[in-house]
C-alpha cells in the first residue's frame, strides 16, 4: 500500500538483502519502490545508532566523554597517504589521535604476496589483523583519517569492514580535519586494547579481477567509476607511482573522489551525491564498480552510492596499477602518452 512521505526520508538497514530501503523523495511514494527497484522494507524503529554510515564528530566526542569507547565502540585511526606527499600516518598517530584510538595499517593489513599495493587479505587475515585491535563481530567501528581533504583513506577501511561481512561499521564525517576544527580533544596517550575474537567472511562479489574488468568491456555487466583526478584519467598529468603512465579502462567514467565533499571535508548530502551520479551518467539502479590509483579513493565512490540506496558496490582492487600494468595497449585509454609495448 502506497504511503505518504512527509518531506525528506531515508532509511537504510542491513540483511541478506543487503538494503532493505532508500528513499529520498518527496510527496506520495511507494516504499516498496525507489529508482525502479525493489527492495525489503525495515522498520526505522529497529535501526541502531551501529548502522549509521556517517557519524559526526560531536557524537564521537559524547562517546570519548562518556568512556563509551571499549569492546562494543572501537575507533580507528585509518590514515594513509600517497608516497609523494612524504607523510608517515603511523608516526602521526603516535604524536596525535582521537582518545582511544587504534591505528589500521593498510599497508599491514592486506595481500603480501602481491605484487600491488595494499590488495585485500584473506579472510583469516583480516579476521586476526581486526581481531589485534579488540574488535570482534559485535563491536561498532568508527574510522577516520587525518588527510587535509577531510577523508581520503578511511572510506576504505569502511569498505573492507563490510566487504569481509562486518556491517556494523561508520565513517567520522570530516575526519580528523572537522574534529579539530570543532574542538574537540586529541592526545599521543595509547592503550592496546585487549584482543578479541573477530570472524570474517568475504562477500566475492564485491571484489573484481583484472579479468572481470577486461571481460566487462564487451558484457557490459557493469559501470566503472574511476576516482582518479580528471587529469591522471584523461592522461594528461603524471601518476604518483614510477613506470605508471595515467589514462583510463575503456568505457569508465570520472568522478574525482573529491567531487563528494564539500569546502570543509564533510560528505555531501545524499540528495546532491544523487544529482552527481545522475549528472555523470551513472544509473544506480544498475551494477557499479569503482577503480582508482589503488584501491583506496575509489571507496568513496561506494560510499556515496552506498548513502543513495545502492546495494553493494564492487572494487576492482588492482585498479589503475593493476589495469596499466597488465592491460594490452588499446585498452589503455589516454590523451598523452598512454602505453606502448
């Protein structure tokens, strides 16, 4: 039975169908129905403040104040930065964090048998690596970074979080930037926490190989969003990494990861992240995988199409490394150099 939506809603909760519901309209609307899809309806009621994608700094801050933080909140610091900008996150949380925090190494906590950067570990992995840092299967996580952008890496850390079957998982909404900016308190004090028993599983469909991505480009399964800056995709400004021309996968398109915060490194609301996606082409109601430099920026690509309602974005986690590396010439798309056997 159709319903009548006062003004503005939305209601995102998990399951085995991942999203029951996502509505951002106005007037009379079916719930039962948003961007021509169907999806299960979940009571507001129900919801805990754990499913909340987006946390703000104030909310984090009640919880520091009021010692809430322990086996049921842990925060981490998520920070990781691009070589060529000589910063050392590990090194910057011990001088300042968020009280009670952890740091999550990314360059730790992954594949190293591969060849490319920070690709995800295995489920025992990541289980042990989370399991270090006192977080098990019902403890709600928050990450942040401390990038100038306001958030860079943490979306990442969310992503492997759900990937890996924890959905109990939140973004700190401008980082460490809006946190300062907000006052609130930050210390170079550190306590391990006591370790605790984490199990994971890995949710396949949303990781893409090489070989999905080349595949796609006659099946057309699927979108590929690339975060990348408009230059490096276009193939006319430089890669961070050696022996790496820029350029794009056949068919993807661009939407810089930084095109989803605003001035002051807060998420842009979902109506506007909405109209970006629609602006740029891409259909929500439709498969999406998102690439970037190497896996880490192209997250926030799930994660604003996780806040419009999608169900479960893909990451090609090899990325434009992966993809320059391996990939035949023609399918190096670029207006510079692009690649040469």
């Amino acid at each position: 039975m159709p319903f009548t939506l006062p003004k503005l809603i939305a209601a995102i909760g998990y399951g085995e169908g991942w999203v029951y519901i996502s509505v951002y309209l106005v007037g009379k609307a079916s719930l039962q129905t948003f961007a021509g899809r169907v999806y299960r309806l979940q009571s507001i009621t129900d919801m805990s403040i754990n499913t909340r994608t987006l946390v703000g700094a104030k909310w984090l801050a009640d919880a520091v104040k009021n010692n809430l933080l322990g086996p049921a909140l842990r925060v981490l610091d998520t920070s990781w930065y691009l070589p060529k900008l000589k910063r050392n996150p590990s090194v910057e949380f011990k001088e300042r964090h968020i009280p009670g925090a952890s740091f999550f190494d990314i360059d730790q906590c992954c594949d190293k048998t591969s060849p490319f950067d920070h690709m995800l570990p295995g489920e025992h992995e990541f289980a042990d690596y989370v399991g270090d840092l006192g977080i098990g299967n019902d403890t709600h996580v928050v990450v942040y970074d401390a990038s100038d952008f306001g958030s860079f890496s943490a979306p990442r850390v969310w992503w492997m979080f759900r990937v890996f079957g924890h959905n109990s998982v939140s973004v700190l909404d401008g980082g460490l930037k809006n946190w300062l900016k907000e006052g609130h308190p930050v210390t170079a004090d550190f306590c391990k926490p006591a370790p605790a028993q984490f199990r994971a599983s890995l949710h396949r469909p949303w990781v893409k190989t090489y070989e999905d991505v080349l595949k796609n480009i006659e099946s057309k399964l699927f979108q590929v969003v690339d975060a990348r800056a408009e230059g490096r995709f276009r193939g006319i400004e430089p890669e961070p990494r050696d022996n790496t021309e820029p350029g794009h996968i056949p068919g993807s398109i661009n939407m810089p990861f930084t095109c989803f915060l605003d001035a002051s490194g807060l998420e842009r609301p979902p109506e506007e992240l909405i109209e970006m996606f629609r602006g740029a082409g891409v259909d929500l109601t439709k498969p999406l995988c998102v690439s970037c430099g190497s896996g880490v920026t192209a997250c926030h690509v799930a994660l604003a199409a996780h806040l419009c309602g999608h169900p479960g974005v893909s990451v090609y986690d090899g990325a434009w490394s992966e993809w320059y590396t391996r990939a035949a010439p023609e399918h190096v798309i670029s207006e510079g150099r692009g690649k040469h056997v």
